[in-house]
C-alpha cells in the first residue's frame, strides 16, 4: 500500500504474514520525516479507528521489532 504525506512524498507498505511473524517493510521517500527501507518483525495486528473519522479504521501490527523510525513506544506501527 502506499500512503502519501501532507507534502505529496510516498511512503510504501509492505505485509508479509509468515506462520510464526508478520513482516513489515516501510519504504519512506519522506523530505521531512524518516527517509529510507525500514523492516520490522511483528508479532500481532489489531485495528483502531482513525481519529477524525471512525468510519476509517487503520491496522496496527504489534509487538514490533526494528529500527525505531516507524513505531511507537510500544512497539507498535500503524498502517494508514
């Protein structure tokens, strides 16, 4: 899937679910955020509704491990 930023800069999402992990690559072309391959190995999703419209509901892989570029603090990252 890609996503684009307010700015108009692509960032790609990449899901593989395996039997034992999700992975999860993010290719940011971002100007001001986080530019680069990111690969992250999940361990769950779950979904949460977006803020200004609930009717949007985004997927969350959790238990997340990888560079720090595209999760929270919990180890979770958020697919638009």
């Amino acid at each position: 899937m890609v996503n684009f930023t307010v700015e108009g800069d692509p960032v790609t999402y990449t899901v593989a679910v395996m039997p034992t992990s999700i992975q999860v690559s993010v290719q940011s072309q971002d100007r001001y955020g986080p530019p680069g391959l990111f690969n992250y190995n999940c361990t769950g999703f779950t979904q949460t509704p977006a803020l200004n419209d609930p009717r949007h509901v985004y997927l969350v892989a959790t238990g997340c491990q990888g560079p720090q570029g595209f999760l929270d603090d919990n180890g979770r990252l958020t697919i638009p």
